[in-house]
C-alpha cells in the first residue's frame, strides 16, 4: 500500500514490491550532474553519489498545499486539528495539542531513520526507496522524522503536518509527494491514574519484564491497555467526525519499527476496506533518549490524500497538485466541515477573467442578475463565476464587486482572444443593463 506502511515498515508484505523497485531503479531521473551543488529553499547542499532528487519533485518543494486557503487537503487538516483542540483540553480549557505544519521537509538520515530506531539495513533506507539530496540528507518521508525532536523540546502533545517524498509510480492513487498528519501524546502515571482508587499500586514501568504481542517489555500491561483504549477511541471517534457517525471501522496489527504494538485502522467506504492510519505505543526508547523518561505515549501517522479522494470524491491524486480553477473552486467553502462532492470537470483548459464595478447607489443591484447576463451572453462555456471580493470605500461610500469568471469549454480548448471578446462584451452588457461603472 502507499502513503504509510505495508510496504514502507511492514517487512511481510515489502517482498511484494521487490518487482516494483526493480524496475524503478532504472528510471533514475538527475539533476545537473556536473555541479556538486543543489539549492533547495533558499539553503546550499552538496551533491553526491547518492543524489537522487529530480527537477520535477524540486518543484514540489514549497507548494505547502495543506496550508493553501481553500485546498481540499488544507479543509481537511482543519478538520483533524479542530477535532483534536476540542477533545483535549488542559484544566484550564487550552488545548493541549499544539500544530507544526510549516517544518522544513528537508532533513537527516538520523532524523528519518536512527532517531526512530529504524535498523540499518532496514528496506525503506534504500536509495530506491527515498528522495536523498545527499547521502546524509533526503525529503522526509515520514513525517514521524520530526517526533524525536519535537518531543526533545519538551512538548508532550502535538500534530506534524506536511509534504512527504517517497520514490514510486505515479498514477491515479500513486504520487511521489503526499501529505500526512502524524501525532503523538505523551503521558505521566499521575496523569493517567488520577481516577484511580488504588493508584499507589500501578506504576507504568516494571523491571525486567518481557516484551509480549501485548507489549513491550519496560510497561506494565495496565498502562499499556489504557493507552491503547485512549488512542483506539481517539482514532475511532476522528474516523467518525470524517466519514460519519455510522462508519465501521476495524483495527489490523502491524509492525512499525518505532512502535509497539502497533495497529493500523481501516475503514469501510464506498464499499471497500480502506487503510486510514498507523498508530502505535511509542517504543520506550525514544523517549528516553528524548528527555521523557517518566512519561508513556503513543503517536499515529495518516496519509491525507487517501482521505480526502473518499471523502470528497477526488477520483485522480494529481487533481491535488492542479492550479485549475474548475477544480480548485469547488472547494472554497469557509466551514471546512461543508459537505462536497467532487463533481468532474472537462479536460479541456479553463481561462478566468476578473471584472470589477461599483454598484448602483439606489440598492438595485443583485448579483442574480449579473449571473444571468453572464449565461445570456456566455452559455455554456461559463463554469463559474465567483464573487471573489466585495468592499465598501469608506470616503465615497461606494460598493463594489469584483467577480472571477472560468470560461471552459466542454469539446475544445478556448483561445484567450475568444474569451476576452465574450468577456468584453458582458462587461459592456452589464455597464448598460444593470447601471454598475466598470472599474
Ligand atoms: N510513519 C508511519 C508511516 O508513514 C506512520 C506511523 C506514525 C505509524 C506514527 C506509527 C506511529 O507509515
């Protein structure tokens, strides 16, 4: 599977794709081979023999979709941090997760791989398998390559949100950059046993114990069932504010290499089991060398793409990466909670114009109106006319409109000349029709 772990972590079923790395070893695109040096947002690196970047994945570097007003995968980031601020909250009615969505997703092997105990000769290491700038730096390609630190900062409670790199094909599910939600909560024994009569007793920590299907061998079996409850209902309750009170969901067990146990959860959709997350109890190890010695957690990872193509119906993961207005102004909605259904759009390209007039002053102005005369003169080559700004100058006290319109054609491409005739001409219409000044 792709955006998390089958493949990526899961040693069983990575023998499958032995065929698929095979063939993608040959396809080995390069940057300028004779320079020794590549600038990447704005910081010099040094190339070597295993630089494997190519132009085209640069370009994806700093495109922060999942931070772009109005974007399908930023609707849904704030769905999922708008979930976690309202379930968790300190006494003092704060929320108890903080959000990092904007760290480099440049960064170390260390980062990526050692700091999370990934072993040496793991098979997601593999130059195969990742974007490497150089042989100590590659695009992140988990945003789990962040927690080490985050958590050696102090912090017990937070969400990492951004791109991920991951050599593969490409096609309708496949992309070699997608976005992920990682998270990880980390708890002391007060905390966990303040409702519990006889707390003396329990401890999180027991010596010498040994490490189980259940656990590892540092945790008391006590501790780790009520962290597995609480991140099984936090999951579970995130997978029903997304698809639905109604949804079914089941929990499969896994191998990550920086937890244990370790589950991943499906849900039912459309029909089919769809793998939505990994999650685990974080290996005790890592919080030690973290800081957090006195502290249990556990943390989870989940691709946004897969979601979002679900849930608003996104039938191809390029569309993501599209600067089309067709596609991307069917997702600007305020309340990202809106309901949408993805409708598609022709293939050939769109051309939007902006027009811009001051109202009447008499208040006989409707936007209804101007809608139509657009369609009268447009047809159907009008696919959308968004009011894409209105204001009220404060001297004058004038209003006016400023409108975006998509002309698309539905059986050709439309040449811009075309489009700023018909253009001009509902400019012209409207100015006579509807009494507005063109500005
Ligand atoms: N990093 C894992 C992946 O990309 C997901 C994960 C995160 C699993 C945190 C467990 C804990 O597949």
């Amino acid at each position: 599977m792709w955006y998390t772990t089958r493949c990526y972590f899961c040693k069983k079923t990575f023998v499958n794709n032995v065929n698929t790395i095979c063939r993608r070893t040959s396809t080995v695109a390069n940057v300028d081979k004779n320079s020794n040096e590549l600038v990447l947002l704005g910081q010099k690196y040094a190339t070597d023999d295993w630089t494997n970047v190519t132009p085209s994945i640069i370009t994806k570097l700093g495109r922060n979709l999942h931070v772009k007003q109005y974007h399908p995968l930023s609707l849904l980031r704030q769905r999922i941090v708008n979930y976690f601020y309202g379930q968790f909250r300190s006494k003092s009615g704060t929320p108890s997760f903080s959000i990092y969505d904007n760290i480099c997703p440049i960064v170390t092997v260390s980062q990526n791989f050692d700091s999370l105990l990934v072993p040496k000769d793991h098979p997601s290491r593999k130059k195969t398998d990742c974007y490497f700038i150089n042989q100590d730096t590659l695009l992140r390609a988990h945003m789990t390559a962040h927690q080490a630190e985050l958590i050696s900062m102090g912090l017990n409670n937070f969400l990492v949100i951004g791109d991920v790199y991951r050599r593969d094909e490409i096609d309708s599910t496949h992309y070699p950059v997608f976005h992920q939600v990682d998270a990880v909560r980390l708890r002391t024994s007060d905390e966990i046993f303040c409702n519990v009569n006889d707390s003396e007793s329990l401890k999180l920590f027991e010596h010498r114990g040994i490490e189980s299907a259940e656990k590892q061998g540092c945790h008391t079996l006590e501790v780790v069932k009520i962290m597995e409850q609480e991140l099984k209902n936090t999951l579970i309750s995130l997978a029903q504010v997304i698809f639905g009170k109604d949804v079914r969901c089941r929990w499969i067990d896994q191998y990550f290499p920086f937890t244990h146990p370790s589950w991943e959860l499906e849900v039912f959709y459309n029909d089919k089991w769809l793998e939505i997350l990994g999650c685990g109890i974080m290996r005790q190890e890592i919080l030690q060398k973290s800081g957090a010695v006195d502290r249990i957690g556990w943390a989870f990872g989940l691709g946004l793409e897969r979601l979002a193509m679900c849930l608003y119906n996104i039938p191809d993961i390029r569309l993501f990466w599209s600067n089309d207005a067709g596609f991307l102004n069917q997702f600007k909605v305020d309340n990202p909670n809106a309901h949408i259904q993805y409708k598609p759009i022709s293939i050939y390209p769109s051309c939007t114009n902006d027009i811009s007039f001051w109202l009447p002053q008499d208040g006989s102005y409707s936007s209804q109106d101007f809608y139509d005369i657009v369609r009268e003169i447009g047809g159907d080559i009008i696919e959308q006319i968004l009011l894409k700004d209105e204001f009220t100058h404060p001297k004058i006290q004038k209003t006016s409109h400023c409108y975006s319109i998509v002309y698309r054609h539905m059986e050709r491409t439309l040449t811009q000349r075309t489009v700023n005739e018909i253009h001009n001409q509902i400019g012209k219409t409207v100015a006579a029709k509807l009494n507005v000044i063109i500005r």
